[in-house]
C-alpha cells in the first residue's frame, strides 16, 4: 500500500482549515485516512502550524511521499532535515552525536529566521494600523471642518435675514410719515372751509332783514 502525507480540508467557505494526515493514495480527498498527524491553519499571519514531529518522521522514514504542500510544511518544521541527518547516520558519514548537534544548530538558525519573520509581520500590522488611525482622523478632521463651514454658512444667512427683518418697519414708517404730513395739512384747510361758512349766512340772513324793512 502506497501511502501519502496530505491535507484534508475542514473549516468553512473562505476560512479553510486543514488536518495533516496520512492515508491511502488511491483514497479520495476527504475519503478514510490512516492517521491524522497535524494540523495547518493558512488564514494567520504566519500560518499556524501544530505536527506531531516524531510521527511525521516515522512515516517519512517508512516511505510516506509528502503533497507538495505537505512537503514544504515537513521542511518547514525540520522533519526532512532530521530524516536526511538520520539517513547519514545509518550510511555512517557521520555520528549520532554530530547529527545532533547538527539538527540543534538548524533549529536554532530556523527560530531565528521565524522570530525575524514574525516580528516583522507584527510591525507590519502595526504600521497599517497606525496609517489605517492617521487616515480615520484626517477624515474627521475633514468632515469637522466641513460642518463648522456649514455652521458658519448658516449663522451668516440668518443674520441676514435678522437685518432685514429690522430695516423693513423703519421704511414703512418713512413712507407713512410723508402721508400723515399731508393729512395734517388737509385739516386746516377744511376748518377754515368750515368757518367761512356760517359767515356767508349770517350775512345773506343781515340781507334779508333788511329787505323785510
């Protein structure tokens, strides 16, 4: 039986997540495995790995072929380097103790690389979040300084209409003014009208008497 290291996919639409198993080649995707030896979340930045190293090697040495995938996840996590280590030990071009030393040493430089790594992501996430904060409050800013335009616009066209309010009775008053000078003028011409007429009958009534004489 031919037997091959490969994702299984579970999660949901858009948020894969993977188990890391072994199963027959000629089985299906997500057909019957033979053991489940990991786990792959690929949505983290960077992706979260969790192997059961010492099981993932018993099947390398036993002949398991790795997915491509799967291949760069074993690399990844020093699986293939330790089986190349123990292959040369078994064929004697080194010591067990040499490849010890030899796979703590890669260890150590792949730590290295994957803290660099990470803390490079961290500032990476940092600094667009801190654009993402400068953008937010330059649009605040913006739309703040709108409003108080808007406010200004606003104060302005009411006091406008403030000051038109107060001019309209003062020109009324002018237009009436003017009228009622001409009424008071009327007035006295009407009484002097009114007091030359009894003036005019008593003299007609002084003509009759006189006639009745």
């Amino acid at each position: 039986m031919s037997v091959r290291i490969r994702l299984q996919r579970y999660g949901r639409k858009a948020r894969p997540f993977y188990h890391i198993v072994t199963a027959d080649q000629r089985s299906k995707r997500d057909g019957r495995l033979i053991e489940r030896i990991g786990s792959y979340d690929p949505t983290r930045n960077p992706a979260l790995i969790d192997l059961d190293f010492d099981k993932a090697l018993k099947w390398i040495e036993k002949g398991a072929q790795p997915s491509d995938t799967c291949r760069a996840i074993l690399s990844y996590k020093g699986v293939l380097m330790r089986d190349h280590l123990n292959r040369g030990v078994k064929k004697g071009a080194l010591t067990q103790d040499q490849a010890d030393a030899k796979f703590e040493k890669w260890l150590e430089e792949k730590q290295a690389k994957i803290a660099k790594q990470t803390e490079g992501v961290q500032k990476e996430a940092e600094k667009r979040k801190a654009e993402a904060l400068k953008a937010e409050a330059e649009r605040n800013e913006k739309r703040r300084a709108e409003i108080e335009a808007r406010n200004a616009e606003v104060a302005a066209e009411e006091q406008e209409d403030e000051a038109a309010t107060e001019e309209a009775p003062a020109e009324e008053g002018s237009e009436e003014a003017p009228a009622q000078e001409a009424k008071a003028k009327e007035k006295p011409a009407e009484e002097a009208k009114t007091e030359e007429k009894p003036e005019a009958e008593a003299k007609e009534e002084e003509k009759k008497d006189e006639k009745s004489e």
